[in-house]
C-alpha cells in the first residue's frame, strides 16, 4: 500500500484600484518526499 500524501496551498491576492486590477495566485502541490511543485499565476487588467 502506497501512502502519498499530497499538500495543495493556494494563496490568491486581489488588488483592485481606480482603472487597473491585478490578480495574483500561487499554488504550492508538496508531497510527503519533501519535494514540491509551484505554479504561480497572474492576471493584470486594465479599464479605460
């Protein structure tokens, strides 16, 4: 039997001003080797 535990962390940042708003997102993916994946994402919209 086969025992992997897998970790997911997300963490999401909204910053919003007058015409722009940005976006930030991280996901961390962590097993039980210690060994971990991370992906991080950005969105960055502009109002005119």
């Amino acid at each position: 039997k086969q025992d992997d535990t897998i970790n997911s962390v997300s963490m999401f940042l909204e910053i919003n001003k007058s015409k722009s708003k940005l976006k930030l997102g991280v996901t961390l993916l962590c097993n039980d080797k210690f060994t971990c994946d991370a992906s991080v994402g950005a969105n960055f919209e502009i109002k005119w």
